[in-house]
C-alpha cells in the first residue's frame, strides 16, 4: 500500500513539472506573441494615421499629435536604457571575477576574432550584392537639393577618437556624455604663380592682360595648396549625451579581472556586483512585459512622421532591396552555418531560443536596448554559462556590428554608382576596412550607422550630401542592421563557450578549491566550537 502511494505522489510530482514546464514555455511564447502583435498593429497604426496628421494645418497639433502617440515607446525606451549601465558593468564584471587570467586572456582572444572575422564577412557580402546588382544605375532618386549633414571628418580623427573613447579621463563622465576632435578654421595657404588661360574664365579680382589670340595673361594666380588644410583640430567637444559604453566595457573588464586576482579581499565587492547583476535581470524581465506597447508605439510615430510612405519607399527600393538581401544572407545563413561549423550543433535550435531578442532588437532598433533581453535568451533558453554570456554579449552590443558594417559598405558603393564613380580596387579595400572600423565606432543607438557612414564616405572622397537621401528609410533598415547585430552577438556568445568549455572547467575547479582552502583558513581549531551567527 506504501508503494502505491509513493507511486502515487511521484506521479503528482511529476504531473506538477510538467505543468509548472508548460506554463513557462507558454508564458515566453505569450511574451513573443504579444510583441509581433505590438509590431502588426505599429504598422498598421502608422499606415493609417499618416494621411491625417500629415494634413493638420496647425504644425503646432501635427507635432503634438506625433509626440502622444510615440510617447508610450519613449517611457519604454527610458526604463530600458535606464538599465544598461549597471547591467553592463556589472556582468561583465562578474563574468571576468570568476574567471583566471589565461582563461580570460583565450575568451578575450575567440571573441575578438569572431567579431572581426564575422565582420569581415558581412562587408564583403554587401560589397558582392552591390556590385552585382548595381542599385546605384538602375535608379536615380530625383530631390530638389541636398545639403550636407556635417562638417568633414577626418579618418585619423575617427581612429583616434575611438582609442580616446576607450581611456576615458572620467568614469562617471563616461556614464553620460561622448566626445569627439573638434576643429576650427585657419587661414588657408596659397601660392602664386602666372598662367596663360583661354578667355572665357576671368576671375573679377585677377590683373590681366588680353591678348590677340584670345588668350589671358594672369599675372597672379592664387590656388590652395592643400584643399581642406583650413579646418584643423582644436581640443575635443561634446559629440553627444550618450553613454561611452566603449570606455565603460574596457574600464569593467580591468576592474573584474584585478577583482579576480585579489581573491578573498574581494569577495564582498564580488557578491555586491553578483547581487547587483541579478537584481537588474529581475527589473528587466518586469519591463519586458510592457516591451508590446512600447514596441507598438515606436512604430507607429515613425511611420506618422513620414512625409510620403510609398513615395519614400519606392525612391529608394533598389538600394533597400540589396542591402536587406544583404543582411538576411547573413544573419540567416552565414551566422548559423559559422556556428554549426565550429559547435556541430543544430542552429535552428538556437535561432528559435532567440525569438524574444529577435523581436525586441526589431521593435527598439537598439542593441543596447536589446541587452537585457539577449543575456536573457542565451543564459535561460539556450543553457550559455553567464561568464561567457555576460562578457561576450556586452562587448558585443559595443563593437560588434555586423548589419552596419554591411550596410555602410552597400550605401557606400550606392553612392558611386549614382554619380557614375568607378572605384579602384583600393579603393573598394578602403571601404571594407573603413565601414569595419566606422561600425566599430558606432554606439549601439538607433540610427548611429548613418552618422559614421560620413567617415567611409569621406576615406574614399564619395559626395557626402547624398546620404541625407537616406534618412527618409533609415529608421526601417536601421532596425534589419539591429537585428542582425543581436545575432552575430548571440551566435559568438555560443560559439566562445563552446569553445571555451575546458576553461570554463578548470575554472570551476580552481574555484572549489579556492572555496575549499577559504573553509580551511576560517573553520574553527576547536572542533566543539559552535560559530555564532552573531
């Protein structure tokens, strides 16, 4: 009777996991649904406001109008980046505390080359389909004038800044603010000489002198030596009131693996950031069950906020088309054969565990934003060890940027075909080293790509004033770029671990022992004596 009854309450045991196990796969799959809804009906809010809010005479109600149905979308956006900070410093702070210094120094190794070559790999695609397609000839946006979006760049300046941005002078100030080289103007340089030219140029201020054959004796001729040589750096500025999520990164990774080195006199500080980390993952799963509103409404202001929707669209369908070919070639293909290659295991497994990071990357167009939800799906769903997964992801959402880089070399290569530009083939090396290097430098913000394009543009003397034709779509690629991004970073974090499995162990053995001789030091000599809570 005993046994029956053992069988019996085994049974009930079992029944209630499986119950307590479906209803957490249903409230995961409830927590995707929703947010495809709240993307269907953003769309569809978009699409059918438009027309009249775009035909509100008093430009004082069309802004109103457009910032109320936004509004809910910026207070979701707020409380998301309200979390990236500490999250970011503490994961990585706790991922690399537990971990040695070799173990650290091969993770930190895998990882950086993943980023780089997966990269390296997204350029090339872009500059494959582009070449190939030639969006650039087949159609020719026609816009009244153009005007440049900002003052020329420098590359130098660019490289250096992203170096500056690593060793920020002030921590707290990084919590905050971007800098950038400054410039200022200078007198330029010129040099005089004379000149016989055909009649039909005279500058106003020029002496000359006519001669029968309709020729001009020029007896100054003044021409810049250097073009460009009259705007120079002058110190640093305020680039913008973003965080310098690059310096925050390199200044954590410091902190955990000296936290790591100094053993027991830092465990107090290693449990107030392990507490901190799990305290940020609760507050993050409260807020992402308001991530379909918030999704819904950033859409639909985007879309409101449009001029003309098919207009805009159909102008700029070709390049659009290549570059969205472009990044589903290789966050759909190319990152989960890279990872099928080097763990044998099922991609499209893992892919699906990622649904949730895949819809909030597409809803908030921020990989910063979408952190909290990427940590979440590769530590809950896909079984990463949070070492890795709190180290990769975060250094991923800062310098891993595979969709922008793509995406820059397409525009890039866009831009020459409209103005009939045939570039060398250092040229092209140019633009793929360059659009890796801008995309590295880009803050994991919606629509940064665009403003470091001005940098790969440059690095090659393309126009600058045509990228302002692409702000009219950027916000609707900018969020295929996001998602594509949150891939690469979730794919390199299973990828490192797997790789870095034997590390992992040591390290979980090194750390027993740690354990064990830390029990050793502290216990007791008297063995009757009984340790007081007090």
């Amino acid at each position: 009777m005993g046994r029956i009854q053992f069988r019996g309450r085994d049974g009930n045991r079992r029944l209630r996991s499986c119950c307590s196990a479906v209803l957490r796969r249903l409230r995961q799959d409830l927590l995707l649904v929703l947010i495809i809804l709240g993307v269907i009906i953003g769309f569809i809010i978009g699409t059918s406001v438009n027309e009249p809010v775009n035909n509100i005479k008093d430009p004082e109600w069309k802004q109103t109008t457009i910032m109320l149905i936004g509004f809910p979308g910026e207070l979701f956006m707020n409380m998301l980046k309200l979390l990236i900070l500490p999250l970011i410093v503490a994961s990585l702070i706790t991922a690399l505390a537990t971990l040695d210094s070799k173990a650290t120094g091969k993770i930190g190794r895998r990882t950086v080359l993943y980023y780089l070559g997966t990269m390296l790999i997204a350029v090339l695609i872009g500059i494959v389909l582009v070449v190939s397609i030639r969006p650039g000839e087949r159609s020719r946006p026609e816009v009244e004038e153009t005007k440049p979006l900002s003052r020329p760049y420098r590359g130098l300046d660019s490289l250096l800044d992203l170096l500056r941005s690593c060793f920020p002078v002030n921590i707290v100030e990084a919590s905050f603010m971007q800098k950038r080289t400054k410039y200022r103007s200078v007198k330029p340089i010129y040099h005089e000489y004379n000149k016989t030219v055909d009649a039909q140029s005279i500058p106003a201020n020029s002496s000359m002198r006519i001669f029968n054959n309709g020729t001009i004796n020029y007896t100054t001729i003044r021409e810049k030596l250097a073009p460009g040589s009259d705007l120079v750096p002058n110190g640093l500025e305020i680039a913008s009131r973003n965080m310098n999520v690059l310096g925050l990164v390199v200044f954590s990774i410091v902190f955990g693996i000296v936290l790591g080195r100094v053993k027991e006199r830092g465990i107090p500080v290693k449990q107030f950031f392990e507490s901190l980390n799990e305290i940020i993952m609760e507050m993050i799963g409260l807020v992402m069950w308001l991530s379909p509103i918030g999704i819904c409404s950033l859409i639909a202001a985007k879309l409101v906020a449009m001029d003309d929707i098919g207009q805009a669209f159909e102008m700029l369908g070709y390049v659009m088309g290549t570059a969205t070919a472009g990044l589903f070639l290789h966050g759909v293909i190319i990152l989960p054969l890279v990872y099928f290659i080097f763990t044998r295991k099922n991609p499209i497994i893992y892919l699906k565990n990622l649904s949730d990071a895949v819809a909030t990357a597409y809803g908030t167009d921020s990989s910063a934003a979408t952190l909290p939800t990427t940590i979440k799906c590769t530590e809950e769903y896909n079984g990463i060890d949070k070492r890795i997964s709190r180290f990769v992801l975060p250094l991923g959402a800062t310098v891993n940027m595979d969709g922008t880089a793509l995406y820059e070399g397409v525009c890039a290569l866009w831009i020459a075909q409209l103005h009939g530009i045939d570039l060398s083939a250092g040229q092209v090396i140019t633009t793929v080293l360059t659009s890796m290097a801008a995309a590295v430098g880009a803050a994991a913000i919606p629509s940064a790509g665009l403003v470091t394009m001005l940098i790969v543009l440059q690095a090659v003397n393309l126009p600058t004033e045509d990228v302002a034709l692409l702000w009219a779509v950027d916000w609707f690629m900018d969020r295929f770029r996001t998602v594509v991004n949150v891939l690469g970073d979730a794919i390199g974090a299973g990828i490192v671990a797997h790789l870095s499995r034997d590390e992992l162990r040591e390290a979980d053995e090194a750390n027993k022992g740690d354990d064990q001789e830390l029990l050793e030091k502290y216990r007791p000599k008297d063995p009757d004596m009984v340790v007081s809570g007090l």
